[in-house]
C-alpha cells in the first residue's frame, strides 16, 4: 500500500484510500508512542528539515518529535535570524539547504501555494505544514484520526466547523477530508466571515450556533485570524464573543454530549470559554497528542514513495 502522491501539499489532492492509509498507519504509531521505548529506526539516514516561514508552536514541535521518534536527522530553520532578511528567496535558500543531502521538506508559510511552488522546483518530497489561508492538511489529518478515535468511523458523523472559516486554512482541510470520507458538515459563523459560494464544497452554512450545536456530533472551534484580516470583519472581539463564542451554560443545555475540538493557539474567552475548553467535552489536548504519530504516519509513507 502507498499514498497516491509524492508530497503532502494539501488534502484536495488525497484519495479517500490514501487518507484512511494515512489513519491506520497512525493507528500503528500510536501504539509505539504508548511504549517505554517510542522510538524506532524508520527513517534512520533520512534527513529532514522544519522550514518555518512563520510562527508555530504546535505543529512545530510535533513534526520535530515525529522526526525524532522515526530516528531521522533533523534541522530547524525559522525565517527570522536567516538570510532571509538579507533578500535571499524561497527557492535559493530551500536549494542551499537541500545541497547539503537533505530529504525531506517540512514547510510552513504565510503565502498560499508557497510549498506547491517549491514542489515545481525541487526533488525533495514536501509537507505542507500550513500555507496562508490555503491548507493545514495534516492539522485535519490528526482531526480526523481525534474523532475516529472517539466516535468511530468518520463515515454519517456531523461535525461542525464554527468561526473564522473565511482565513482558516484548517477549515478548508477539513472540509475536504471530512466531505472525502462521507461525514456531514456544516459551517457557521457571521456572515462576514464564511466564504461565499462555500455550499460548492459539499457543506451547509449555518449563522446559528445554538442549533449548528443542537445538531452536531463534533464541534470544531476555530480562532479568529485578526493577523489576516485587513479590515474589521465584526465590531468587536466582545460583540463576537457573545454571538459566536460557545460557553458552558450553552453546552450543558444540550440534549446530548459533543465533542469539542481547537487546533489552537485559543482565543480565550473569544471563540471558546475556558470552562469549554478545559471540560471532559474537550478533547484539545488529545489533537495534540495524536498529531505526533500522524506525522510520523505522514513523513513514513512519503519516505516510502522515494524508495518506489
Ligand atoms: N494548530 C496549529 O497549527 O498550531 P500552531 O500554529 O501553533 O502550529
């Protein structure tokens, strides 16, 4: 079995078989990582590197630790402190890098379509780790693999996305690995910030949240992305947080339990109280954990294809 493409730029480009390839693969690493010893010689004499074009916390660290777990050789580069600001470009430093044997690309940055440019002109395979407002496809990778986890096959579950879909490049990746694998979604928000024509996609748009939650099997909160917005897009953090935001006393008159999910970082007290964000709904911190063994699911099958 292998993935039907040679870089990860996004999960437009992903079959349902590579997606559910990708999931059991990670079923597999999970085990590891719950052993004493979590690390196995994989990718031993594979060299990868972290370009960081922006700031990450998360998904930073989890591809370095996936690396780390899978034994491969890694190097850490951040835009700032580079010769990047000296006026070298993407495609002169990526080169530079690369002539030093490097496999593997892990690549974040705030342009969209950067690391699908990259991919035109190198050999290397590609992660996208998060482009612009485009994709975050192993970000929707490891939401999948999270629900799946709780709720089973990702097939008839309702999931909803809520906030910022207009910036979120989470948002487009999960819309296209949860409509690829047959689960319901809606989007909601003010109207400001949900895409237009977004229906095309395969989703329904709500500007509800009290009955986008009513209907839900899993709520996915997403920030708001004021660093994109050029101009206000909602009068004010505090007037969205009481149209948008979802609190306790909202949840606890459910007639049922949901799932909460947050790629993070969290706007507290904006998109999500901390009594959401902190309660046995939460399963944040659970997104978390299981992006370290998608990743090494992810960096293991497209190391495969290189030896194809
Ligand atoms: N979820 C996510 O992409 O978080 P970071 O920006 O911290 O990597």
């Amino acid at each position: 079995m292998s993935l039907s493409v040679k870089h990860l730029l996004g999960i437009k480009d992903l079959t349902p078989e590579d997606i559910d390839l990708i999931l059991r693969t990670a079923d597999n690493f999970k085990d590891v990582l719950q052993r004493p010893i979590k690390k196995v010689p994989t990718l031993r004499d594979t060299t990868i590197v972290n370009l960081f074009y922006e700031n990450s916390t998360r998904t930073r660290i989890s591809f370095e630790l996936a690396e780390k777990r899978l034994s491969a050789d890694t190097i850490n580069f951040t835009a700032s402190g580079s010769s990047v600001s000296k006026g070298e470009t993407l495609i002169d430093t990526v080169n530079n890098i690369l002539s030093m044997k490097v496999d593997m690309v892990v690549m974040r940055h705030s342009a969209s379509g950067a690391p699908h440019f990259l991919a035109q002109h190198i050999n290397a395979s590609i992660v996208n780790a998060g482009d612009g407002i485009n994709e975050h496809p192993t970000q929707a990778l490891l939401d999948a693999f999270s629900i799946r986890e709780k709720l089973g096959d990702l097939k008839g579950k309702k999931v909803a996305l809520f906030g910022d879909i207009m910036h979120s490049r989470v948002a487009l990746s999960n819309i296209y690995l949860l409509t690829k694998m047959g689960a319901e979604v809606i989007v909601c928000g003010p109207p400001t910030l949900i895409p237009k024509h977004i229906e095309k996609l395969g989703v329904k748009v709500s500007y509800d949240v009290r009955k986008t939650l009513e209907w839900c099997d899993v709520a996915n909160v997403l920030r708001i992305q004021l660093e994109r917005q050029n101009k206000p897009l909602f009068s004010t953090l505090r007037e969205y947080s009481l149209y948008y935001g979802i609190n306790k006393a909202m949840l606890d008159s459910l007639k049922k339990e949901i799932i909460i999910m947050h790629p993070g970082p969290i706007n507290r007290g904006v998109e999500l109280n901390s009594d959401v964000a902190d309660s046995k709904n939460s399963i944040i911190l659970d997104q978390v954990q299981n992006g370290v063994a998608v990743r090494m699911a992810v960096l293991y099958l497209l190391a495969g294809k290189k030896e194809e």
